[in-house]
C-alpha cells in the first residue's frame, strides 16, 4: 500500500487549485525545470559531439606526434622509424615530407601546406585515406598529381583533374631566397574532412616530394600513432630520449589542444550552468508551495486535529515538490532526447532555410553541429533536476508543520 504522505500529497498535486494564481506557478515551475532539463541535455550532448568528432575525425588523420630533423631532412629515417616503434605506447611510425607552398590557378592564389606520405606506411598511423574520395588508389607515383582539401580547391576553382602551379620556395647554400621552384600539378582527388583542415593541406606522394626538393631518399620526419592519445607529449618526450639522432619533438596538443581544453571547459560550465538553472526554476517550487501551504491551511489543520504529526505533514508537501520536480524533469527529459538525437538534422534544415553557415569549416576544425547522446547526461541532469526540487520543498514543508490548527480553524 502507499504511504498515507504519498496519497494526500498525490491528490493535493492533482487537485484543481483554488488560487489560480497557484496553479499558474505551480505550471510555471514545471515548465522553468522541463526547459532547464531540455537545455543542458542538449548542450551537454552537442560537447558530446564535439569530442567524438575530435577523436574519430581529427585525431584519427593528424599525426599524434612528430620527431623532425634539427639540421635539416632525416637522413636516416629508418633507423629513427625502429626506434621510436620501440616505446610501448607507440603503435606505429611513417615517414613524410613537409613542405610549405603557393598554389596558382589562374589569377587565384592560395597558401598551403603539402603532406607528402607513402600510403602504405601512412595507413599504420592515420586513416585520412578513407576521407579522400577514391582513396590512395587516385594518387599513383610519379605522375606529378596532388589531393587538395575540399576548401583549397574551392578557393583555388578547381576540380578533379585540372591543372594547376605550384610554387615551392629555394633557398641556396647561404640561405637566400630565390625565385620560387614552378611545378606544374593534376589534381587527382579531393580531401573531405569537413572543417579547417581541408582549407589548409594537400596531399601527394612522398617519392614525388623528395625528387621536386632533390632530398634523394631523406624525409622530413617521421609521423608516429601513440596510445592513450591523450598522453601523446608524455610519450614523444620518452621517445626522444631513446633516440640517437638529433630531433625537434612535436605533438597534437600544440595544434590541436585548444580544442580538447575547450571541449571540457565549455563541458564543466554546462554542470554549473544545470545546477544554476535549474535551481532558479525550483525556486518557482518554493513559491508554489508556500502559497499552497496558505491555501490549503485549513486541510493541514484537520488532519492535525485527526491527530497527524509533524512528520506527516512535512512529507505530504516534500511528496507534493517532489511530483512537480519528477514532472519537470521527466518533460525536460523527453524534449531533451528528441531534440538531441535530431540535433544535427535540425539544425542542418535551419542553415538550409536561413542561407547561412553556423559553423563555417575555415573557421572551425568542423562544418557542422554534432550531438551524441549519453544515457549517464540524461540521468544526471534528472537527478539533480529532482533532487533540487525535493530541497526547495524541505522549507515550505517545515512552515506546514508550524501552522496552529486553533488559530486557522477559528479564522475560518
């Protein structure tokens, strides 16, 4: 059977108030912590989105961590390959050559920055094959082709199989500068990724890269793949310790560390900004409560002349709160998971509709809003949601307790 508390503060929930201005805050508070509930899931399921797309996108095509020459090109990269696939946390290693250019076509021009790799070795360590459309087979050797990034190519013009200059810098032996080598290049493919980095790399063929520098078998360094990802400068700092040859250390966190820092920034705000928020709407509860405590005086009074105690009395309002929490929470809830699951398709539709881009892929390492729902979020944000409200009842069920069944009764 239910507890006697749980009844009364059940049928007192559902009864028509005879105040309508209790039973407008009593529905305002409801919906102040449905919408809270609703907000944060939504946010918190967008930072979701953001990390999984950092982690199954970015840092699955960006090199974990790099060793480059200090004095120049790595001539004896192999060796440098071995060892570094030597530390337990490196998973695997690959060459490349790196070089910084102007690309021309027409009277457009565009600075980019050439990764030249050897796709079989560059499988172990990235999987940016699987974002370029045909994969590594639309990029043969010795044939003078590149991949350039969706939006180098916009901003260029230029589609799969045009022609277009690319203008690599020379220096001589004392360092000057002199005038830019010109190499003429097909445009075999394009790259996909769907944010910043398709608006700043190409790609082409290691062999082909070091014969336009004249690095005959020499690289620029060697690419490694490490776990945790996480770990990544801890790891490349012990890998350079074991090394015999002389490197710069580099790793993700210095290009893209920002963003993870932001992620879980923007994450702990959004469990501030629940708590707050959603305890501005209980205090709706607190309101609602006391004026029902006013309003049903006369009933508190009875049933303490029926012989009903303190304990009583405090649970059926605490019983009362909590049915508006629960309420809020399981509204806040429902919203929240439709909106979240459809989050990206809906907010693709808006951008649709407006003509404008919310997140624009030469500014952000990604063109679209991503959400991932999380059954722990939706728990925590209506537990807390809860548990507020169960607090905010606590006062206005002690007042109950104080009411003088003479006085009310004899007022009435």
């Amino acid at each position: 059977m239910k507890p006697l508390s749980l009844a009364i503060g059940r049928r007192f929930s559902r009864a028509r108030q005879r105040n309508r201005l209790v039973s407008f805050i009593s529905l305002s508070s409801v919906i102040g912590i449905a919408v809270g509930v609703m907000v944060i899931i939504v946010g918190l399921s967008a930072m979701n989105g953001f990390e999984r797309e950092l982690n199954q996108r970015v840092l699955s095509v960006v090199p974990h961590a790099q060793v480059f020459g200090v004095n120049g090109p790595i001539d004896n990269w192999q060796q440098v390959k071995r060892q570094t696939e030597q530390h337990p946390n490196v998973e695997a290693a690959a060459p490349y050559v790196e070089l910084t250019v102007l690309m021309e076509h027409g009277s457009a021009l565009q600075p980019a920055k050439i990764r030249a790799v050897d796709p079989s070795n560059e499988q172990t360590v990235s999987r940016i094959g699987d974002y370029i459309e045909g994969g590594w087979e639309s990029l043969p050797v010795g044939q003078s082709q590149i991949v350039l990034g969706q939006g180098v190519a916009a901003k260029l013009g230029v589609s799969q199989g045009d022609w277009l200059t690319v203008m690599v810098p020379a220096t001589d032996s004392q360092l000057a500068l002199r005038a830019p080598k010109r190499v003429r290049m097909q445009v075999a493919g394009l790259l996909r990724l769907g944010g910043q980095i398709d608006h700043s790399l190409a790609l082409m063929r290691l062999q082909d890269a070091q014969s336009i520098m004249q690095m005959g078998q020499s690289v620029t360094g060697v690419s490694l793949k490490v776990s945790p990802v996480l770990q990544a400068r801890q790891i490349v700092h012990e890998v350079g310790q074991t090394l015999t040859t002389y490197v710069y250390l580099k790793d993700w966190t210095s290009e893209f560390g920002y963003l993870y820092r932001d992620i879980q920034l923007v994450r702990t705000i959004m469990y501030l900004v629940m708590v707050l928020v959603i305890g501005v709407a209980c205090f709706n509860v607190v309101s609602t409560l006391m004026m029902s405590v006013k309003d049903r005086a006369a009933d508190i009074a009875i049933l303490r002349t029926m012989g009903a105690e303190d304990r009583l009395i405090r649970r059926i309002f605490i019983w009362y709160g909590l049915f508006s929490g629960a309420l809020g929470s399981v509204l806040g809830s429902i919203l929240g998971v439709t909106l979240a699951t459809h989050l990206t398709a809906i907010l693709s539709q808006v951008e649709q509709w407006l003509g404008h881009r919310f997140l624009s892929g030469d500014v952000y390492f990604i063109n679209f809003l991503p959400s991932e729902l999380h059954a722990a979020d939706v728990a925590l944000v209506s537990i807390t949601a809860i548990l507020l409200s169960l607090f905010a009842a606590w006062y206005p069920a002690r007042r109950a307790c104080q009411l003088e069944p003479a006085a009310v009764l004899s007022a009435k």
